[in-house]
C-alpha cells in the first residue's frame, strides 16, 4: 500500500510538473508563426499555390540598400526577382510601401541582375539622397522570362492598344501575384502601392494601372505604350510619366495622347516630360529627375 501511494504522489508530481513547463512556455510566446493577415487587394488572384525562396546568388548592394536574390513559383511556372526591405524591417511594427519596378525588354531572362543593375538611374534612386523615401519602402523588382512578355502587343512601335483584346499577360499575371503574396505574408501599406517601368515595364505600368485602377497610388511609366480608350478610368490616377520626343522604338505618340485624355477627363495630377530630340533611352535621365518624392508623395485615402 505504501508503494502504491508513493507511485501515485511521483506520478502527480510529475503531471504537475509538466503542467507548470507547458504553462511557462505558453506564457512566453506561441511558436507557431502568425497567420498571413487579410488583403483585399487583386481579388480573384489565386495565390494558395505561390511559393517563394532564395535563388541562391549573391546580393546586389547600392550603397547601404541590399536586394536579395529570389525565385517565385506557382505550379510549374517560375520567375526570378530581387527585394529590397528598409534596415528596420523585420524590427519595425509599422506597415511599408511598395514599388513595383518593371525592366525593359532587353533586361528579360533568369540570371536575375540584369533587371535592375542594367541603369545607372536605378541606383541613383538609392544612393543619390539618404532621405528617400524609398529607402523606407519595400521594392520588389521580377524579372519576366526570355520570350515573355509584361504586354503582348504585337511589336514595340504599337504605343497604342485595347486592354479588351489583348489579355493580361502570364508574366504580369505572375507580378501581381507576387504582390499580393508579399501583401499577405509581410508588413504592406495597401494605400501606398507605387509602379514604374520603363520601355516594356512602361507598358506593364500603365497596363496595371487600367486593369487594376484601384490597386495603386500612384505611377511612372516611362517610354511605355498604354491603352488611350481607357483614360477614363484614371481619372483620379496621380501620373508622372516620361517619353523623348524622337522615340522610334515605343514612339510618344501613345503617352502624348494619354497625358491629354487624362487632363480632358479632370484628372489634375499628370507630370510628363518629353524629352526634347530623345531617343528611346531617356530612362536614367528620368529615374534621375524628382520622380521618386513625387510617388511616395501620394498616397490613396480610401
């Protein structure tokens, strides 16, 4: 009899014990990580499927503004990208803004550097001014695939389409999706989403801006093509854009139109700037300019 009693006092010792373990361990944090918070931005986007991990290489470093190598996957499609998070995150427990940046069409491929070390005006924009704002942003810059597309017009000099005949593309579907994975699983001010392309990427820009006129805050498309018919649409859209006036590649001719139809439907925040006997490659003179102030200047209020 005594050893029986001695057996259940050990035994309730021991329950207590683990008792007051597990209730330590609860009491100082949950391990499990934090379920991905809510967004009601690119409704209808599937992104159960979306994965993303390092690629591997190395970081590509302007001055203290680090942008790790990165590869998105959905299924069978892949498409590398680079990030960039201000030094605080991860420290911080405010929410961040975000520019898309789009490559031209010269900068596609997998080696993922070419899409962002290819301008000069690129890393001016993160070294040129310590009080950036963009140095407080999250930049997400994807790479489309070679033989992709961000638009599929049939060629370049097309600087005027319909968004009702050309659907979006598979590589700018991709883009979003990655968007609205990083809205979903990190720290996003929804009301402050910005894009900026050039050549192609201006194309994606004004693209997005048409398709998903309430996704962004504002944009930047740089000696891109766009669909004029739908201007209306942007009528609230904060605009800066840029084109040289001797462009034969992507010719102005799309920007002018679209610059005048936004002012004729009441939208007063449009810059453009037309570079006067520039070619095509005005992109670093504009990147170089107060384009950056200007974007993170605006933000959505609804």
């Amino acid at each position: 009899m005594r050893k029986t009693k001695k057996s259940v006092i050990v035994l309730l010792t021991f329950v207590t014990v683990l008792a007051l373990v597990c209730a330590f361990f609860t009491a100082c944090g949950e391990q499990t990580p934090p379920a991905p918070q809510e967004t009601e931005i690119l409704v209808g986007y599937d992104i159960s499927g979306v994965s993303v991990k390092s690629d591997g290489k190395a970081d590509i470093t302007y001055g203290t503004s680090v942008f790790k190598a990165m590869e998105y996957t959905d299924g069978d499609y892949t498409m590398k990208y680079r990030v960039y998070t201000p030094e605080d995150y991860g420290t911080s427990d405010k929410d961040y803004p975000v520019l898309m940046f789009f490559h031209g069409a010269g900068e596609r491929g997998n080696d993922n550097v070419k899409q962002i070390s290819t301008y000069t005006g690129f890393e001016h924009m993160f070294t040129s001014d310590a009080d950036s704002p963009v140095l407080d942003a999250i930049v997400i810059a994807p790479q489309c695939p070679s033989n992709e597309q961000w638009v599929n017009v049939s060629a370049w000099t097309e600087c005027e389409y319909s968004t009702d005949d050309i659907a979006e593309s598979e590589a700018l579907e991709a883009a979003l999706k990655l968007l609205k994975y990083y809205a979903e699983n990190e720290r996003v001010n929804e009301n402050a989403i910005y894009s900026m392309g050039l050549s192609m990427g201006g194309y994606a820009t004004w693209d997005i801006a048409v398709r998903h006129n309430e996704l962004l805050a504002a944009i930047a498309p740089i000696c891109g093509g766009c669909d004029t018919s739908k201007s209306a649409l942007l009528a609230d859209m904060p605009v800066y854009t840029f084109h040289g006036s001797a462009d034969g590649t992507v010719p102005p001719t799309g920007t002018r139109n679209m610059v005048e139809a936004l002012r004729e439907a009441g939208n007063e925040n449009v810059k453009y700037v037309e570079y006067e006997g520039q070619r095509h490659n005005i992109w670093n003179t504009a990147m170089e300019s107060d384009v950056i102030t200007w974007l993170f200047s605006n933000v959505k209020t609804n």
